[in-house]
C-alpha cells in the first residue's frame, strides 16, 4: 500500500518542567525548565506514523515548516498543559513534494 498525505506541517516542541507554586505578578502556574523535545507536526507526523505501520507515504506539504513552531509547556508530574506558544503561522503557503 502507498498513501499520499497531503497537508500543513510544522515543528512541535514541548517543554517539559514541574510546576510547584503560582507566579505572584499574575495568577499564573511558574513553570521550572527542564527539557525540550522537537518533532515534526501535522501532516509529518502522519506520515512518521504510517512508515512506523510499514506502509510507504509521500508527503505534500508546505516548504515553511521548519519555521512554524507550536510550542507546548507540560508539567512532568501532572503532564498538565499550561500553554501553547505558535508562531509564524503568517508563513503557510507553498507546498512542496517530500517522498
């Protein structure tokens, strides 16, 4: 079997930390850094799933996806999402053919 997947992608990060008392400035949860880890989004990321099926998938997506970031900030222990951070998303547009 062979797929064509066809749609936006991006770079996920996520920003793992714990969380253990409220910022006194505003009513929000202080976050303490510990690690980060980047992957591929959307549409790549459907494409990594099949190939992790066997199945062969072509991919047509957008050239920008490099400098499209959604970025998550998870607590460790709750694995708890305080936020999510995406930027350039102004830069979806022009596709490209990946095989």
């Amino acid at each position: 079997m062979n797929l064509l997947i066809i749609g936006e992608s991006c770079k996920d990060i996520f920003c793992y930390g714990v969380c253990e008392r409220i910022c006194p400035e505003a009513p929000v949860p202080v976050l303490n850094f510990k690690e980060s880890h980047n992957c591929v989004g959307m549409a790549m990321n459907v494409q990594k799933n099949a190939h992790a099926l066997g199945v062969s998938a072509d991919l047509y997506t957008n050239e920008s996806w490099k400098e499209i970031r959604k970025t998550r900030f998870i607590d460790y222990r709750t694995n708890y999402m305080f936020m999510r951070l995406d930027e350039n998303e102004h830069l979806y547009g022009k596709a490209n053919v990946f095989a």
